[in-house]
C-alpha cells in the first residue's frame, strides 16, 4: 500500500512529520477543598469531563454538614411561595437523583399539612407557587390525609401531598465518592489545606498537612476549587479573597420509633419545628436556625431541642413524650448579600464565584458555595462548566445521565 509519506520528498517528510499533531499533553490538574457532597460531586464531573482531581478533606469524607442533614430530598415546596428559585432547583435535581442513584431514597412522599385557619388560607398560595415551579401536587382532605398518615393531628385542616423523599445522608455522597475514585479522581481524607499557593496574583497549587501522618506537603494545581461549605468562607481567605457564605446553625431531634411513613412538613412558610421524616427505625424532627461565627463549634441549645419537639408535636402528637435518640447541630453554608443577611429569610440558592472576577483579581481560584444536599448535582454542574471555561475544555456536563456506583463501592478498595 503507498503511504500519503511516499509522495513527498525526504526534505518535506521531516517537516510533514513535524506537522503531525503532538502527543497528548497531561489533563490539567485541579484541587477540590472540602470532602462534603458538593466536592464529591464536583470531583465526579470533573474526571468525566477529563480532568485530572484531587479532592483533599481535612477529616473523614461526609463529616460536615453533609453528614448531618436532616436527610430530606427537597421536592422544592418547602421554598416555593418565598425561594422560587431554590425550589425550581430542588425539583429538577429531585428527579435526575433519582435517576442517577437508584436504590438511594425512600420514595415516601411528603405531606403539607395546614394545622390552622392560618395555615390553609396560605392553600391557594401554596398550590399556585408550586405550579409555577412544577412542583407537583395533590391536594387531599383530612380523612385521607389521615388514612396516608394515622399520627397525623387529627384536628389538621388539609394537606397537600408532594414528591418529597428520604435519602441517608452520607450513603448519596458516598455514591458520587466512589464512581469519582473509579474513574481517576484521587480522595485524601485526613488531609487539611492550611494554605494556598501563589505566584503573583495566580493560585498554583494548595499547601496541606495530613493528620494521619503528621507531614506536611505542596500539592501544585492549575486551579483551585473551594467547595468547604459553611468553611467557605475561612478557605477562601487563605487565598486572600472573600465570599459572603453566612454559617447558619439549626439543630435536629432523633426520636425512637417511625411516627411518620412519609416526610411530614407544615404547610406555613418555613420555620422552626415544621419538619418530621422517618429515618429508619426512628424520626427525626428539625430544624432551628441561627448565625455562627465558627462552623466548627456550633452548640445544642437545649431551648432548640425542646421547641423543635414541641412544634413537630402539634403535627405527630405522639412525638410528645417519645424517647429522644439524639440530637445534634449543623451549620447551613448560606449565601448573603454582601454578607449581610443571616438566618431563615436567606435564600438556598448557589453561586459559583470565580475570583479571577473580583474586584482584586485572584485567578485559578473559583469557589463554590450556598445550595442545599439535593441540589449537590447541579451545583457541581455549574462549577465544572467555569472551570472547563477558564481552561478552554469543551466537554458537556454527563452527570445527568450516568448511574452512580452502590455507596459500598466506596469502602471496596
Ligand atoms: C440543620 C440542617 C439541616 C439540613 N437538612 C437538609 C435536608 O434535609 N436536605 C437537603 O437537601 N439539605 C439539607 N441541609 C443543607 C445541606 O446539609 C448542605 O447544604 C450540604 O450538606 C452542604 O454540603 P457541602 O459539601 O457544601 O459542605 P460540607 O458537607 O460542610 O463539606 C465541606 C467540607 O470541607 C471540609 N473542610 C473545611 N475546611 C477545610 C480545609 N481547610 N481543608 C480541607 N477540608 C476542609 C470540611 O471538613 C467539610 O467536610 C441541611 C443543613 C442543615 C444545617
């Protein structure tokens, strides 16, 4: 056969063969802060799109916030007469989750239950938001409501059912932790970054100590992902840039026994005390809401404790008097505006922020920040689509589509 070479002369050969495309470079490298269900997720997008990853955790994987969520898979109708956007979120990575973790949810529905006068005049408001956001609903009277759900108070005036459902909270992030470390991403536990690296105003890479073996190291990176939740904030300032996460506290009641079968909320707008959902063989109640300065130190206010059983108790009587299992607390890694709201008016919306944009360029450095667990995909998502732009990568997000391995992948090594 004659080769396209055999018609050119030797001279011209050697510079056809300099013309030839390069060999492969390596992937560039990029450095995900903060082991919690957004940095698996960001990690798992990422090596699909071809990158090289490294996550760094400074504890086990899962123990921040992640760990400790109530456990809810937003249907989105908790935020959709205040929070449009979050609750527009909420259902559409319901449904892909479900899709891509199989297996990983109770698929239990929720219930908006109007206790008061008060509560169902907020009825067509309710119905109405959620249409706008498609949340889906179904409106159901009392004795129905009832025969769904017996502890239910029986003096409830309406309910409206929606596709809320119960995941475990570490089980879902473990999934994207193991499908990400089967497809190339690297996962160091016990690994803290204690600073970031610069050159001029450009982050090159991640200084770390790691616990386990009391050393410390340089990890070089062609950018570095900030996904430290509620730590946000501490993270971002190590690379001498600030982003407006407000650490939001709310404490959790584990109760012994299943008073509820399906995720039970009150139908007012969002408050203290007007969650219940079954966690196997116990329910837990939630939540309160309060500003921190410290994510690391957050406290159990017994006053909490005692007014999220107390509010639940007016949805599932029976929760008064049950045996408290645990209870414990949580900080919300939450956006403000400028940094000045706090509390349970802020949205659950997420922002990525790439730094290279601020005021006081830092480039190589993007943060990832605010949302909610079930909108741990999305935010990924988004992330993953600044970074390939910043390093000229044209891959399309494929986390939509595919499965994620069992959580037990992750302790098969
Ligand atoms: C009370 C409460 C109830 C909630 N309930 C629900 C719910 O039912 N459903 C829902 O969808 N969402 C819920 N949420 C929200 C959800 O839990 C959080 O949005 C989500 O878990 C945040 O995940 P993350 O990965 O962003 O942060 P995190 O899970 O906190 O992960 C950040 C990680 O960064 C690590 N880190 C910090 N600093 C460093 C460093 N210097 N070096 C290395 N690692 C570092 C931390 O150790 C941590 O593991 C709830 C939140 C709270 C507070």
């Amino acid at each position: 056969m004659v080769s396209p070479l055999d018609r050119v002369s030797p001279g011209a050969r050697a510079e056809f063969r300099e013309a030839a495309p390069p060999a492969p470079r390596d992937p560039p490298h990029v450095v995900i802060i903060g082991g919690g269900g957004t940095g698996a997720a960001v990690a798992h997008d990422l090596v699909l799109r071809g990158l090289r990853v490294t996550l760094v955790e400074r504890g086990e994987v899962t123990s921040g916030t992640t760990g400790r969520h109530h456990g809810l898979l937003h249907s989105g109708a908790r935020y959709a007469m205040t929070d449009r956007a979050s609750a527009i979120e909420c259902i559409g990575e319901n449904k892909i989750l479900r899709r891509i973790a199989p297996g990983s949810f109770e698929e239990n529905d929720g219930l908006f239950v109007a206790l008061t006068d008060e509560d169902a005049d907020l009825e067509r408001q309710f119905l109405e938001g959620c249409w706008q956001c498609a949340v889906p609903t179904r409106r159901i009277d009392r004795a129905h409501a009832l025969r769904l759900e017996p502890g239910l108070n029986p003096d409830l005036r309406l309910a409206v059912q929606v596709p809320d459902a119960t995941m475990d909270a570490m089980r879902l992030p473990l999934r994207f932790f193991a499908t990400a470390r089967r497809n190339g991403a690297e996962i160091l536990t016990f690994t803290e970054v204690t600073a970031v690296t610069t050159a001029g105003r450009s982050v090159r890479g991640v200084a770390v100590r790691d616990h386990a073996a009391g050393r410390d190291y340089e990890i070089g990176a062609d950018i570095v992902i900030n996904a430290a939740g509620p730590w946000a904030g501490k993270v971002a300032a190590l690379a001498g840039v600030t982003v407006p996460v407000a650490p939001t506290a709310g404490v959790m009641v584990a109760v012994r026994g299943r008073h509820c079968n399906m995720v039970v909320n009150r139908l007012h707008a969002p408050g203290d005390g007007d969650i219940a959902l079954p966690q196997r063989g116990m329910t837990v109640l939630g939540t309160s809401s309060w500003p921190v300065n410290d994510p690391d130190d957050p406290d159990v206010p017994a006053d909490h404790v005692e007014n999220v059983v107390r509010e639940t108790s007016n949805l599932l009587p029976a929760l008064r008097g049950a045996e408290i299992r645990a209870s414990w607390s949580a900080t919300r890694p939450l956006i403000g505006k400028n940094g000045t709201q706090s509390g349970r008016g802020m949205a659950r919306e997420f922002r990525c922020f790439d730094h290279a944009l601020d005021d006081s360029p830092t480039e190589g450095f993007v943060t990832i920040a605010g949302g909610k667990a079930t909108t741990l995909r999305a935010m990924a998502e988004i992330t993953a689509n600044v970074v390939c732009g910043k390093l000229g990568i044209d891959r399309p997000c494929e986390t939509s589509d595919v499965t994620l391995l069992p959580h037990a992948a992750w302790y098969a090594r």
